[in-house]
C-alpha cells in the first residue's frame, strides 16, 4: 500500500515533465534554418513576382530574405504560414518555412 502514493508521485513528475510548447507559442520544428514544407519546393525558379503570386494564392505571408548573396533584414520570429525566399539572378533559388 505504501508504493501508491510513489507510483502517483512517480505519474505526476512524468507527466509534467513531457516536453510540448506553451499555448500560443509559435515556434518551429527545424533547423536553425527553417523549416522546409511539402510543395514549398515549386516557388523555386520563379520570379520573385511570380513566388509571390503564389504564395498569395495559397494563403502564405512571405518575404525576402536574400538578394545575390546579400541578407535584407528580417524579424526573427518564425511563423509556420510564412515563406522565405533566397533570389539569386532574379530567381527564387530556395525557399525555408518561418
């Protein structure tokens, strides 16, 4: 009878210690670099205009976050609906979730 309460005890600091995100926490499951989606690959190769257009029409906030090699400022906050573009030669090169 006396392992009950230890059980109990041994239950409540398992539980608490299970690792989930607070409420409204908008963090990001990745990389340091971002977080890839399925089908965000098909921004690659087009116009920036054109990238843009696209995410637009899939209901995704984006932005540029690299021109030729060179970084243009951005918040770090990361936002899972939120699309990253890297444009080299006036093309989306690569594309990172955040």
């Amino acid at each position: 009878m006396k392992t009950l309460p230890f059980l109990c005890a041994f239950a409540a600091l398992l539980f608490s210690c299970e690792s989930r995100p607070p409420p409204g926490d908008s963090s990001l499951p990745g990389t340091a670099q971002g977080y890839q989606s399925i089908g965000d690959s098909a921004f690659e190769g087009l116009s920036p205009q054109g990238a843009a257009k696209l995410a637009k029409k899939r209901g995704l906030l984006f932005r540029v976050i690299e021109v030729d090699g060179v970084s243009r400022p951005a918040t770090k906050d990361r936002r899972r609906n939120r699309v990253n573009f890297v444009v080299a030669k006036d093309r989306v090169i690569s594309t990172r979730r955040g």
